[in-house]
C-alpha cells in the first residue's frame, strides 16, 4: 500500500482499467534501483534515457488475457514517445510467469543480483533491459 501511495504522490502509477476495475497497474518513471549500478547494461543509455517499470501487477481475473502484454507495451511506448533509448525492469528469480512473459516480449536478462529488496533479504533480483 506504501509502494502505491509513495508513487501516487509522484505521480508515476498508471493503471489498465476494464470493466469499471483495476486490472492492473506497475510504476513508470526514471528511477533506477540501487542495484541496477551492479549490473554491465548492454544497451547503453544516460539515466535520463532510460524508462523504468517497477512493480507490475495483473489482477488475477485478468491473468491469460493479455493484460499484462497490453500494459508492457503502453511502457513500450511511452519511452519510444519520450526518447528513451533503454527499457529497464527488474522481477523476483521466483516470478516464472513475469519472466516468461519478458522473454516472450524481447526482454534480455542481463543480470540477477542478490539483494534485501524492501526489506526481505535473500532476493534474487533479475535484471531485464530492452532497446527502444
């Protein structure tokens, strides 16, 4: 509820509507986790050329529907109508579905990086970029 709010006030949390409800919803913005810094990009790109996606949600009434393929390409997009020469997302090792669907949609694991990633330590973080 903090992570939402926090990006509310920022001004960075987009949601997909349908039906009258939140189907789902991530955080857009410039901000890179710490971590990233660890990570040899292949795509190069100063921070203000990189579009981020924190924190992607899918309703689960509207998992299988391609909500989440809809959602990733309005990023896609957005940085592309931005100048964004780099598309950056990180995701839990443990999330095979976000996983796979990143791969399906040309997203290139570069790195997974051991981290406390809010507040839960032993994460492994994966490290996803794709050019614009």
């Amino acid at each position: 509820k903090a992570t939402a709010l926090g990006a509310l006030e920022r001004d960075d949390l987009y949601v997909c509507e349908g039906g009258g409800k939140i189907l789902a919803s991530a955080i857009i913005n410039k901000i890179q986790v710490d971590v990233y810094a660890e990570c040899d990009w292949k795509y190069k790109a100063s921070d203000d050329e990189v579009l981020v996606l924190h924190t992607l949600t899918v309703s689960p009434d509207s998992a299988g529907k391609g909500t989440g393929k809809a959602f990733i390409s309005f990023y896609e997009n957005l940085a592309k109508n931005s100048g964004c020469k780099a598309l950056r997302i990180d995701t839990n090792e443990k999330n095979t579905t976000a996983r796979n669907l990143y791969k399906k949609l040309g997203y290139r694991e570069a790195k997974i990086v051991p981290c406390v990633f809010n507040n839960i330590p032993d994460v492994h973080l994966v490290l996803l970029e794709k050019e614009v």
